[in-house]
C-alpha cells in the first residue's frame, strides 16, 4: 500500500530491517533446523567465522553466498516481488515531524498498554 505517491525512498527503520535482513535469516534457517554455526559451516563449506559475521551483522553476504549457507541446512530461499509498502518509512517521517513531548507520552502509553495485560494475569 502506497500512502505516498512517487518513487519509493527507504527510511531509516526499513534501511535497518534490509540491513539485517541476511542475519536474521541464516539465524532463522538454524533454529528451524536446530543447527549449530559449526553445522551449517561443515554441510556448506562456509567457515563459521563467516556465518557468524553475517549473523551479527558485520557482514553482508552476497546472494549465491546466502543461499549456500541456507542449503546447508536443507532449506532455500523463495522470493516474491510485491509493491513497496513505506508504512514505516511514513512511521519514521512522523516521529522525526513529532515534538518530543508528543513522543514521551506515546511511549508511556505504548509501556501503560504493554504493562497492563500482564498485570491482568
């Protein structure tokens, strides 16, 4: 959904989200499997040093590297092309536009809504 008419531009939480994105996939690949770094680097010949790195962050691999480390633990990626969605980017736009006393008594509401089911238990 498009709340913006013109070129899609990635605002700071989406640039975050595509950042991780490699990480937290491998990572995802290996508790679905219940593999260890060690594993997954032995069936896909990929040093654990390297995992490790792409799973922190510090590295970004390349797609043919990522779908190798993904293969090692019996999995592959699927990907499907859909319209840029700028729901946060629009989220991100807002908060940068906020005063910051607005933003104070959003995340007290935001902490008072969190809080509240839990004390119902």
């Amino acid at each position: 959904m498009r709340y913006h008419p013109g070129m899609a531009t990635m605002g700071p939480t989406t640039t975050c989200y595509t950042e991780r994105f490699a990480g937290n996939l491998a990572r995802l690949a290996r508790a679905q499997t219940g593999m260890s770094q060690r594993d997954v680097a032995a069936r896909s010949g990929v040093a654990q040093s390297v995992i490790a790195a792409i799973e922190s962050g510090t590295r970004q691999p390349s797609w043919p590297l990522l779908c190798r480390i993904l293969a090692g633990a019996d999995l592959e990626p699927r990907v499907q092309l859909a319209s840029y969605d700028d729901h946060d980017d629009v989220l991100d736009r807002r908060a940068t536009n906020f005063p910051e006393a607005h933003r104070t008594a959003e995340r007290a509401r935001d902490h008072a809504l969190a809080v509240a089911p839990a004390a119902g238990r």
